[in-house]
C-alpha cells in the first residue's frame, strides 16, 4: 500500500536473500497491482495484486506504515486480527462472534465490545 514502510521490507528480504537459502522467493502483494510508494519515496509495481497472489506461500508479512492506520478488517480478516489480539479493548464486529472465540482462541477476550 501506499506509504509503506520499506525500511521493514528491506530488511526483511536482505535477511532471507542473505541465508541464501533458494528455496524462498520474495513477491510483493498490494490490494491493486498499481505502482504503491514508501514513506521514504521509494516506488514498487506489486509482483500480484490480492486478487492474483498464488494460493500456496510460506509466509505472508504484512509490512508497516501509515496506510494501517486507515484500514479495517472484514470477514475473516477479523478473525485474524482477533488471534493476534488487535481487537481487545475496542469496538468490533466479524462474521459471527463463535467464529471469531473459536478461531482466535485465547488471544481474544472481549467479548463484552462486540455488538
């Protein structure tokens, strides 16, 4: 996304390209497959846009910057943010509230903002 923070990702992918490990390949995903710019004016034409990304990967890292700030979840990408406890101590919804406990598990305990 826009004003992403490509200091993360650059070293994240120097790490991995300096294992040598060739197994592992580095793609860039954005929501539309436009050229995105960091917050330090770098520009990246995405490698998919998250209509077209491959089914099957090792890892998915979601890198920082200011676009998070104006983003929400929707369907499961709530139950994701449940499992890693974005959605304690603030108002939320998902697609089904026994979905969400039974997916996130014990990193979500805030049932009572939950509409």
């Amino acid at each position: 996304m826009d004003q992403y923070a490509d200091w993360e990702s650059a070293c994240l992918s120097s790490a991995l390209y300096m294992l040598g490990d060739s197994r592992y390949e580095v793609k860039t995903v954005s929501l539309i497959k436009d050229k995105v710019s960091s917050i330090g004016g770098f520009h990246v034409l995405p490698d998919y846009d998250i209509c077209s990304v491959r089914d099957e990967y090792e890892a998915l890292i979601l890198i920082g910057g200011m676009a998070w700030r104006e983003l929400g979840g929707i369907c499961d990408a709530s139950a994701f943010f449940g499992t890693i406890s974005v959605l304690n101590q603030v108002k939320h919804t998902s697609n089904d509230l026994n979905d969400l406990k039974q997916w996130a598990k014990e990193s979500y305990k805030d049932e009572k903002n939950y509409p």
